[in-house]
C-alpha cells in the first residue's frame, strides 16, 4: 500500500446487480461504497488507495481497471476459498426508492489485513455488511488526519434470503473516534432512535462527531458543523439515470476538498456536484471530468452564499 495518501477507503468492494425501470435487462457492475468514493476522489486528483477485503471470485479485470484509474489496490486482500460481497438492487419507477437483496457476503476486514506504515490525510470507513469492527477503526485512527464514517454497513441485518433489516445495536465506542459522519436520512434515524432530524444530528454529535453530513437525494444534503446547520441544494443532473452510489460519491468529493482546507460548504457543494454527474450513468463508471464537477460546484456554491 501507498505509504502516504490523500484518501484511504476502507471496506467491502461488492458485485452489484442493478435493476433499473428503464432497462429491461440487469446491469452487473462494480460497487461497494469505497469504489464510488475512490472513483470520486480521485477523479478530483487525491492520491487514492482502498482496503478491502475479496474473494477469489472477485474479477481480476475489475482490480485492473482500477489500477488503470490510479486507485492504488495494493491493500485489497484475496481470501482463499471465500466468497465476494454481492447485492441485488432493484429500485422503483421514479427511482426514489431501492430493494437491496444480499446475494453473498463476504469475510469481515481484520486487523491482519491491514498493512503498516501508511498515513492517510483522511481515512473513510464505508462497510457495507457489518465487515468492519470498532477494533479496525481504532487501528486506522492511529493512521489518519481525519476519519470519517459512513454507518450504512453497521445499519444493516439480513435474513436468510437476503433481505435487508434494520440493526440499530451499533458498538458507539466508533463515533468517539470519528471527525465526520455521513449518512442518509433513514440511517440517521436508524442510528440514533430519533424521528426529527436536528434532534438525531444533535445525537450524532453528542457522541463526539465534530461534524456531521445528512444526504437526502433530490432534496439535496444538511450540513451541522460549528453549531450551526446548512441545507446544500442538490446540484441538478442533466438526467437521472442510476442513483446508486450518490452519497458515496459525495463524501469522495467532501473530503477531497476538506483535506485541501477549503471552506467546509464549498466541501459540501464539490460533494454535491460530484453526485449530480454519477447519477448520469450506471454504476462508478461515470463521472464526467473534474472541470465539469468543479464548475456545477462553483453555480452552486454561489447560489448557497446568496441565500
């Protein structure tokens, strides 16, 4: 693994089926949050590397192109004999709403998988299937400037077929080590048992997070940092192909600018743009350029001022 980095992210890559509305046929690509996030950051410029954790069945040409991107792979581990984490997701016909079905999971990330001797400027934990524990974040907390967290993967049970339930018993101790907590609306509430969204803000912040990023889709995203909260308008996407992957791309596009000290809404509104460009093609393939992201970044950041 790269010694110094920008941005590590850490979790579980997934094989992603991707059943949209508009096609009749499904889309199998690469997923898993840290590919979105990676993809996002580095499109930006960050010097990117992922840990993750893969099976053997894991396409090698996926690691390849990757590679080809400049996410440095060199912290993804291959289990023997082990299976790949993979998803279903099938999403509704406004595509305001998603089905995620398990179809395999696979090994949690260890500590013995984790390599020594690298430093991050941010270290982004993504999990997507319970794979990363509290011993795993507080070993990466020893190799970041900044930490941050997206719980989804904490949030999340399965039954025996796959479907996903709600699981709010996650260990708290890892909020104690995080600088910034992103999620979505659902997995806030989730998170914290509140119904009212500036009171479970409020709850992640009593836990110790400095600050805290709440995605909410089109109506765009709440900013809480300093004491004081911003609502960041969705930046709009010339169409809405496939949402999966948003938020994701956001915290890529966040932290890419946070680490550079840029102003933290001007970090929320590069977030924001990157999102309104992924959503324009299927899976992490599609990101436009950084110039086009910066530019949407720049309209939007101009409109928040304004208000």
């Amino acid at each position: 693994m790269l010694q110094n980095v920008d941005v590590a992210v850490v979790g579980h890559f997934s094989i992603d089926t991707i059943l949209l509305p508009s096609r009749k046929i499904p889309f199998v690509v690469l997923g898993g949050a840290v590919a979105y996030t990676s993809f996002a950051a580095k499109r930006l410029d960050a010097t990117v590397s992922v840990i993750s954790k893969v099976g053997d069945n894991f396409p090698q040409a996926y690691l390849w192109w990757l590679k080809q991107e400049g996410v440095d792979c060199s912290g993804v581990v291959k289990a023997p004999n082990e299976d790949t984490t993979k998803f279903e997701l099938t999403y509704s016909a406004d595509l305001a709403e998603r089905t995620l079905k398990l179809k395999s999971k696979g090994t949690p990330i260890g500590l013995t998988d984790l390599q020594a001797g690298f430093h991050a400027k941010a270290v982004h934990v993504a999990p997507i299937v319970n794979e990363v524990s509290f011993e795993v974040v507080e070993h990466l907390k020893q190799h970041a400037d900044t930490l941050s967290l997206d719980p989804q993967g904490l949030l999340r049970s399965f039954d025996e077929a796959g479907n996903v339930t709600k699981n709010a018993s996650v260990d708290k101790r890892i909020f104690s080590l995080i600088n910034i907590y992103k999620s979505s609306q659902n997995e806030i509430y989730t998170l914290t048992g509140q119904t009212e969204l500036k009171a479970a803000i409020r709850a992640v912040h009593d836990f110790g997070v400095e600050t805290v990023i709440v995605t909410m889709g089109a109506k765009g995203s709440i900013l809480s940092f300093e004491g004081a909260q911003y609502d960041i308008s969705a930046c709009p996407s010339q169409v809405n192909v496939d949402p999966t992957g948003a938020g994701d791309v956001f915290i890529g596009g966040f932290l890419t600018e946070y680490i550079r000290q840029k102003e933290t809404i001007y970090c929320a509104c590069v977030g924001s743009a990157a999102a309104s460009v992924v959503v324009e093609g299927i899976g992490p393939t599609y990101l436009g350029n950084k110039e086009e992201i910066y530019s949407r970044a720049k309209v939007l950041y101009e409109k928040e001022l304004k208000q």
